[in-house]
C-alpha cells in the first residue's frame, strides 16, 4: 500500500486548521499589517520545497508555503471581519466606534 497521498492529505489538512487561529490571532495582536512575514515565510518554504528531493517532505513543505501566502489574503479578510464586529477587536489597532460614527 502507499500511503503518501494519505500523509500529504493530512498535512493539507493540520496546515488548514493550524493557520487558521494564527491568522486571526496575528491580526488581533499585529494587525493585517504583518502581511509581509506571511509573504516572506510562504516564499522560503516554497523555496525550499523546490530543493528537497524527496517528494513527502517537499510536498508538505509546499502545503505550508501556499498556506502562508493564502493567509495573507486571510488577514486582510479577518481585518475586514473586525471591523464589521464579528471578531473583537484590538483597541491598540482598531479605535473604538462610537455612536457618532455612523453614517
């Protein structure tokens, strides 16, 4: 039996459910403004996948590259999120609104 296709499904899905609270909590602590970590990160894993020669290890490490550049979308879109009070925001990012602020 081969169980790679296994193992690589898994890593997709522990990426998904590990990225997930990291993006919101890198968007409550930093704000969407820690994109370029993200970016930098995505790019040297992706990097280095492209040079490991067994194909488990540099497919997971691809699976988390691709994650970190998708979380740079998802920061913008948790930003979003807060402001329309789905999340609770931080208040060293994000003033408080006030009534006045309604259009």
């Amino acid at each position: 039996m081969h169980f790679q296709g296994i193992l690589l499904g898994l890593a997709s899905f522990l990426s998904i459910g590990v990225f997930h609270p990291i993006v919101i909590k890198c968007e409550y602590r930093f704000s969407y403004r820690i994109w370029p970590v993200f970016l930098a990160a995505g790019l040297i894993l992706l990097g280095i996948s492209a040079f490991v020669r067994n194909v488990i290890p540099s497919a997971v490490l691809g699976v988390v590259g691709f994650s970190c550049l998708w979380s740079i979308i998802e920061l913008f879109h948790q930003h979003k999120r807060v402001e329309k009070g789905w999340f609770p925001a931080n208040p060293k990012h994000h003033p408080a609104k006030t009534d006045t602020d309604k259009p």
